[in-house]
C-alpha cells in the first residue's frame, strides 16, 4: 500500500487520491476508468481432461501405448500451468482496479461529507426563538456584552495558537541545525581518533589497548506542547 501510494502521489492523474484536498468530478474521471474484464487469451488451449479417464488398468497397456501416453499427458499439463498464470496476472490487475476505486469512493465520500457538514457559521443570534426585544433591554445588552467577549476570548485564542505554532517552528528549525552541527562535530571526532589510532597501532599498540570510539551524539527532541488541538494544528501543517 504505501508503494501503491508513492506511485499515486508520482502521478498527474492519480496524486489527489492520496492528498487532503477536495476531490473534483473531472479528477475522478481522469483516474478512474471503467472496469477492465479479462479472460483467458483464447491461443492457450484447454486441456484434454479426458486423459485422465483410465479405460483400461496399465498393466494392459503395451510399452508404445504408455510411452505415448506419458508424452500426450506431460504435453497437457503445461497447459494448466499457462492457464494458472494467466489467471494469475487477471486478478492482479482486478485487485489493483479495487484498491483504485476503493481510494477513490473514500475520496468522494470524504469530499461529500465536508460538503454537508458545510462551514461553521459566525453569525451571532441575538433573538433566539424568533421573539422581538427591545435593543435597550438589560438582558440583552448583557447577551450582547457576553457574546462580544466570548468572540474576543476566541480570537485571542488564535492568536495565541498562531504565536506558539511559529515559536514551534522557529524551535523545530534551531534544532535541525543545532543537530547537524553536532553531525559535523562528531565525524571530525571520529577523524582524529581514527587517526590517532593508526598512529598508536603503527607504533606497536594493541587493538584492545586503543582508545574507544567517540559515542554518536542524540538528536535533540523538540517538547511536544500539551495542547493537543495545537499539536494537531501542527501534524496537518507537516502532512500538507
């Protein structure tokens, strides 16, 4: 599957059944085709099964009639064999249109189900029920005041979410090259010691007497934050 998936993603027509964007109508019917049935090609021959029908018990048969025997049914048995790889290559394809389709009605039902699902709406509703009030009422003033304060807890929110994602990233990016500086700094440790090693072994030292070799540094983790709607903000960031 994950091979399948490379090739798709590789592809003009096939890539979109492997990434998260909406599926479009002229997509699926550039990668989807129509079923492809297959028979068996009719230049290899059916099998004489009469052959296996004995008439007669061997020890009747004279040594002419076995010999030839013999050679008509080892000719008979390298057609089944044809036969079996024929069928074999069939359902091969056949799988491979299944796993195809497959991805793609999981493509369209996905597509079909953020259609329905829709956008979530913003707009703020002052009159629930459908019954008027008055703007200078108290307790809607007061709706009002909390609704204008819970969109502005909400946008806070964001920004504080955007902010620790670009800390994130700015982190993600320092340690990279923090990691491969200590890459650096530990194949230039590993020149000298083996160096210094030739120069001791050539100098009559013994193998178990030689210093050991540096020990390769760790790459150093990034803290997962805790906020686990901010950690997935970041798993879609690196998956798209």
């Amino acid at each position: 599957m994950q091979l399948l998936g490379v090739g798709l993603a590789n592809t003009s027509s096939g890539s979109f059944l492997v990434t998260k964007a909406h599926v479009t109508h002229l997509e699926m019917k550039r990668a989807i085709h129509p079923p492809v049935l297959e028979h068996v090609p009719g230049k290899i021959a059916t099998p004489d099964w009469s052959l296996l029908d004995k008439h007669a018990p061997l020890s009747e048969f004279t040594r002419s009639t076995l010999e030839s025997r013999c050679k008509t049914l080892e000719r008979n048995l390298l057609l089944p064999q044809q036969w079996l790889e024929a069928q074999e290559m069939i359902m091969e394809g056949q799988n491979a249109q299944l796993i195809i389709q497959n991805i793609g009605m999981e493509r369209m039902n996905h597509t079909l189900h953020e259609k329905e699902k829709g956008k979530k709406s913003d707009h703020t509703i002052l009159f629930p029920g459908g019954k008027g009030r008055h703007l200078t009422d108290v307790e809607l003033i007061k709706q009002k005041r909390e609704l204008e304060d819970t969109k502005a807890q909400e946008e806070a929110e964001k920004e504080r979410k955007r902010v620790a994602k670009e800390d994130r990233r700015v982190e993600k990016a320092n340690l990279e090259e923090r990691w491969k500086a200590m890459l650096e700094e530990y194949e230039h440790t590993v020149t000298e010691w083996t160096t210094g090693c030739q120069t001791l072994q050539a100098a009559g030292v013994k193998v178990k007497d030689l210093p050991k070799k540096p020990k390769h540094p760790t790459k150093p983790k990034l803290i997962e934050p805790e906020d686990d709607d901010e950690g997935q903000d970041d798993i879609d960031d690196d998956g798209s």
